[in-house]
C-alpha cells in the first residue's frame, strides 16, 4: 500500500507520531534547565569546585518553534528547520500565521491602529492540527455534512468516533479537511474563493497521503490507529471523486482500504466500520431497498450492451478479458433485477480492490493502455445509468440535499478519460461521450431519457 500511495506524490519529509517522544529520549539537551551547575577545577588549590555559571543574557524567543519551546531552550528561528530540530532531525513546526503577525508589531504602532484585525490567510498553513478558524471550518463542515457515505450504515462513526481521535492522527486530520475543502469549494459559487478552498483541499491531501505512507510502512500499533488508517483512506477516496483525474486514485485508496483492513484481521483488532468488510455481495441495511429498486431504463442498458458488443474482439489480455466479463454481466443483469446488477457491480470493486494482484491492477490502470482506458470509461457510465440503484446507499444520511448534490459528480472523470483520444478509437467511445453529454444535460444519472427515434437510437 505504501508504495501505492508513494506513486502518487512526491516522497516529502514526514513528522512521525512520535516526534516529541523522540525528542524527549535521544535530545542531547538537559533534562532539566534549572540544574545549570558544572564541575571547574581550580588551578591554585587543586580542589574540584562547584561555581555557578553566569547565565548568558539574550532577549526571549517568542515566535520560535514548538520544540525548542518543550525543550527550554532559545530557537535561532531560521526557516524552514531551525537549527536545533535540524540537527535532531526533528520536523520543525511553527505558530499559528496569525500569532507570528501579531507579535512582531510594535506596541506604540498598535496602539495607534485603528483599522481591523488581521485577517485570517486564505490558504491555513497545514503541518499542525485545527489551529485557526479556516480549519475549523473545514472539520465541522466535514462533522456536519462532508464525511463519506460508505462503509454503509456508519453515520455514527463519522460524526462521532471518527472525530474524536483525528488529533492524534496527523494522516486522519489532514484527510479529513482535505475532502471537506474540495466539498466547500465544489459548492461554492464565486470562482475565486472556490479556487483557494481548492487550493487548500490539494495542500492537506499531498500532506495526508505523505503521512499515511510513513505510518502504513511502520505498521500498525493499535485498534485506534489502525481505523484511523481505515477513516483516511475512505476519506482520501471520496475526495477523489471530486477530482476530474481521480479515478486511478479512488481505485487505489480502495486497495488501500482493503490493505489496512487485512492487517487489522490479522492482528484481531476491531474494525468500527461494521459493514466495511461483509462477506456477503449487498450490505443488509440495503438489501431490502435494492429489491425494491427500479429497473434503469431498457434504452441506457441496449446502449450500453451495443457499446460493449463493439469493445470485446479488443480485449485480449486477460485482464481485460477479466473486466469485459464483469461489465457485461453488469449490463446483462439490468435487464431483470436492479438488485443482482448492484451485486455484480460490487463484483468489480472487489476485482480492483482484493483480488486483482498488483501487475494486474497495475496493467488495469495503465493511462498508455488505451483498451483498458476504454474499459475504465465504461465503468464510469455504467455507475452514471445505475445511479437510480446506488442512491440507496444513502438511505442513513440525515442530509438527502446532499444526496442529490453528488449524484452525477463522478462524470467529471471523463475529462481525463476522453482527452486526446485518437481518431480511430473514437467509436469505442461513442456510448461513453453520449453518457457524459447526458448527464451534463441533467439526464441519465437521474433516471431520465430522452425519446426514442424509430431505429431505436437517441433523438
């Protein structure tokens, strides 16, 4: 899973956990700074005397970093490591942005000042926990309506246990407030707030994912650890789906849910996702409904059979062989019982998420293969027609506003999928280019079509 992640950003310097632990048991500093008392031998008597050493007057740092504040000690306060944290190789953190302006303002000019406050950066800085109001805002917005809808019937979690322990969980926190930026800045009407709240959201997900690579390769010391891996990695995939290249990371942080859920398996520590890892095809909380569900409308499912008809003499491989197989049993189904398409749909998810080894998932999500390109743009559009049947995975959210504002998000993936496709290949994308238009019209995602024409095709 690590070197899953690692791929998709740059290796950057992590703070592990135990930073001040570290600090506390390898500093050469003192234990304690008011024992300043050393051994001088007097020349004239020979005798080893006691003399005091004269404290060497300097003016008090108050703007250094946090761990030369723990270990009493003055901090040269050069950036980005003082000297002290770079000799121990200890991650440097800083005070709040807000803190540092406020000190360095002389007390005669602030006497005389008349205008407001400073205000708070519209980008937070991001190595410490919710330490100023921009953050905080991000965290309650994810208590409140931001948290992921999956594992299924895990509101509670969410909104409760989750939260509670993300400030000893730098990866957690981080994730957490990066799904909720990218939420508040999908949402948001003016395009330049929206651009910093995007901003914001990539800056805590780079540090999110360096951090959980560093805690995924120590392995897993407890219960709580090992679900706040679980609530990242969740977190990190539903931020991916607001993202217009998100696919290939949504499909890795599914693995990487998978990854951490084993090694919890192993180790015998409770998983707070109740319904994270059910052996069966359909959660129970939502088998009656999928039941109960409509049938998607026989024009998307011919279509869709007509699209992939086209695509099979291409697939040779047996890993496209494989996922051929998968979306046409999927389609197939939707003919009948919306209920056993949903079933094979979670079908695919544990290919790509358990079963599929690495080279496999590797090949898979090649952006050069262009065969499995086509066959990853299938998948995205058979989700799209099938989201009459999915949204009932929202059945525990009090929030069904958002419910409908998320329907049809994943159809910004396209983007990526359909860009620079060559001329040749482009009737292999004829269904999934028609998908996409439609649900940029309102349409498909909701369960409406347009009329039918006499050759039974689209108006």
């Amino acid at each position: 899973m690590s070197n899953l992640l690692s791929e998709l950003t740059p290796e950057i310097s992590d703070e592990s956990s135990d930073t001040l632990r570290s600090l506390k048991d390898n500093s050469s500093v003192p234990r304690d700074s008011h024992t300043p008392l050393t051994l001088r031998s007097e020349p004239s008597g020979g005798v080893a005397t006691t003399k005091k050493r004269e404290r060497k007057g300097h003016t008090k740092s108050r703007r250094g970093c946090f761990n030369c504040k723990r270990a009493r000690i003055k901090c040269k306060e050069n950036r980005p490591a003082c000297d002290y944290c770079a000799h121990r190789n200890l991650d440097c953190k800083w005070p709040d942005n807000i803190q540092l302006q406020t000190q360095t303002i002389p007390s005669r000019a602030l006497a005389r000042r008349t205008g407001p406050p400073d205000s708070i950066p519209a980008l937070p800085q991001v190595q410490g926990p919710v330490s100023n109001a921009n953050d905080f805002r991000l965290f309650q917005n994810f208590i409140d309506s931001a948290y992921p809808h999956h594992p299924t019937g895990s509101e509670s979690v969410w909104k409760h246990e989750i939260p509670a322990i993300a400030h000893r969980h730098g990866y957690l926190l981080h994730a957490m407030l990066a799904l909720s930026a990218s939420e508040l800045a999908d949402e948001e009407p003016n395009p330049v707030t929206s651009k910093a709240l995007s901003c914001t959201a990539i800056s805590h997900r780079v540090t999110a994912i360096t951090k959980l690579n560093v805690a995924i390769t120590a392995g897993l010391a407890n219960f709580e650890q090992g679900n706040a891996m679980l609530a990242a990695c969740f977190s990190l995939l539903f931020q991916s789906v607001l993202l217009e290249d998100g696919l290939l990371e949504y499909m890795t942080f599914i693995r990487g849910t998978v990854t951490v859920g084993f090694q919890m398996g192993v180790k015998r520590h409770r998983v707070l996702f109740e319904q994270a890892f059910e052996d069966s095809q359909i959660p129970e909380s939502i088998d009656e409904l999928m039941l109960a569900a409509p049938l998607v409308h026989p024009i998307l499912v011919r279509k869709a059979l007509n699209s992939l008809e086209r695509l099979q003499p291409l697939c040779d491989h047996p890993v496209e062989i494989e996922m051929f197989k998968m979306l046409h049993e999927v389609t197939r189904s939707l003919i009948t019982s919306s209920r056993d398409a949903y079933a094979s749909l979670r079908k695919i998810y544990g290919y790509f998420s358990y079963f599929a080894p690495q080279p496999s998932f590797a090949y898979l999500t090649n952006p050069v293969n262009r065969v499995c390109q086509i066959l990853c743009a299938h998948f995205v559009a058979m989700q799209l027609i099938m989201t009459p049947i999915t949204r009932n995975e929202w059945v525990a959210r009090e929030d069904k506003k958002k419910r409908t504002e998320n329907e049809g998000v994943t159809a910004r993936w396209f983007s990526a999928l359909h860009r620079d496709v060559p001329a040749e290949w482009m009737p292999y994308y004829e269904w999934t280019m028609w998908v996409e238009s439609e649900v940029a019209k309102g349409r498909v995602f909701n369960g409406l079509v347009e009329g039918e024409n006499e050759e039974g095709d689209m108006e």
